[in-house]
C-alpha cells in the first residue's frame, strides 16, 4: 500500500514560494490502476514525484509497504526506490541507443550480468508486445506509441511492484492510447499498482479509483469506484432487451 499523509509542497520560500501541493492525503492499495486527473498547473505531477520522492515534500510523510520513504536517509532511500519505477509523458530515452540498450540501461550500475541484463529486457519487451524485430532500432526510428512501450518496458526490467506514470498517453493519438493503456491492465493482472497522472477523464475512467487535483488540492466527491474500463464493457453492462419484449412506444424491436 502506498500511504501519503498531509503532503504539501512549496517551491521558493514559504511566504512568496509556489504551493505546488497542498495537504494531500491518500491511500492506494496493492493491485489497483488509480488515478490523479486534473489541468495543467493543477499539481499532479509534483504529487506523484513525492510518492518516490523525486520532489521531497516540504511538509508530510510518504509510507510505501509499511516504510516511511520521507524519514529515510539518501542511501536507504535508493534501495528503497527500486520497488518503484516511473514513466515520463517525454519518455526519456536516448536517442543513440538501440531499443534493447534503452531496456537495459537502469541494470548498468547493477550487479547483473550483462547475459542477465538482455534476458530481463527481452521479458519486459515482451510484455510490453514490442515486435523483435523492432528491437534493434534506434529511439528515432519509432513511432511515439513505440516509443511509449520501450518506456514501459524500461520501467518493468527490474520488475517493480509499483509504476508511476505521468501523463503516459499525453502525446499520442487516442488509438495508440488504448493501447498503452491495454498494457497497463495486463501489467495490473501480474499484479502491478499504477499511478496514472492524466489531464482526460477517459483514461482516468480506465482506473478503477481516481481523484481530482486543483489547485494543488484533493477535492471532495473526486473518486470514482469502480468505473467502467472501457465503452465496450459499459455497453455490455446494459440490460438485455429481448426482440420477443413489448418495445417502448415509438421503438421497434
């Protein structure tokens, strides 16, 4: 479970600074997609960053399966990192690396063998259906949606039980966005809890809890249970009408 408790975070000084995030407290459980929807400015991505602490809160605690991350000193915190992987809306990949290399690179100051190295990066490739012959190109020579999954896979080769995602669909096409999302639902059946940081309601819909961020604020009534993954199962969801039924007035069976 990952526990934020009271998290604020202030950038400049604490009269005239940027309250980025205000008083944030949430619980997400092992197992489940949730997400933090809101506009641009609204402070989402600041939030995320201090569940792994990228961004130390100003003020708050961070407990991570039991481990209070923010009372950690910086060479615990690295250990403790390593249950947490997270994936930039910009990807974040170097452009000279062949996709495979990409995949590898957070195992180069491990203590795996490279023959180890190639083999996990094969198993996220895999998981993320990259095709094989693909994996030998250069970053350049792939489509944003390709690019997003190489991604993916980087954050799944040291097999992490948390991923955060911010904005993971931001720049693709709403197709290519299925399919990314596609991916997580697979992630989320070998029991991977994401984080998904999104300004559209339609991805945050495919969470199965979601909140709302203003302002740097959780607003009341922002969860949504359970919601529907997908339209098809909404659709599917709608009671059976028979064509034997007496139809509505003004409705033909």
């Amino acid at each position: 479970m990952i526990k934020l408790e009271h998290i604020s975070k202030t950038f400049g000084g604490p009269d005239s600074g940027v309250h980025a995030v205000r008083d944030v407290s949430l619980e997400i459980e092992d197992g489940e997609i949730f997400g933090i929807i809101g506009f641009s400015g609204a402070g989402k991505s600041t939030l995320v960053r201090c569940i792994n602490l990228l961004e130390r809160p100003t003020s708050g605690t961070v407990t991570v399966d039991g481990q209070e991350l923010t009372s950690l000193s910086e060479r615990e915190l690295r250990q403790a990192r390593k249950k947490i992987s997270m994936i930039f809306q910009s990807f974040n990949l170097l452009p000279r690396l062949s996709v495979i290399e990409n995949v590898m690179l957070p195992l180069a100051y491990t203590n795996v063998p490279r023959s180890q190295r190639e083999m996990r990066a094969v198993h996220a490739l895999q998981a993320v259906t990259l095709p094989v012959d693909h994996w030998d190109h250069r970053i350049s020579e792939l489509s944003g949606g390709q690019m997003q999954r190489v991604a993916i896979a980087r954050a799944l080769v040291n097999d992490p039980p948390i991923i955060l995602a911010d904005e993971p669909t931001g720049n693709l096409d709403s197709a290519t966005g299925a399919l990314v999302m596609e991916t997580f639902h697979k992630l989320q059946k070998r029991g991977k809890t994401i984080v998904l940081i999104t300004h559209d309601p339609g991805i945050a819909a495919e969470a199965d809890r979601a909140v709302t961020i203003r302002d740097g604020r959780i607003h009341d009534g922002a969860y949504i249970p359970h919601a529907p993954r997908t339209l098809r199962s909404a659709v599917d969801s709608l009671p059976m009408i028979s064509a034997s039924a007496n139809p509505p007035k003004g409705v033909v069976a």
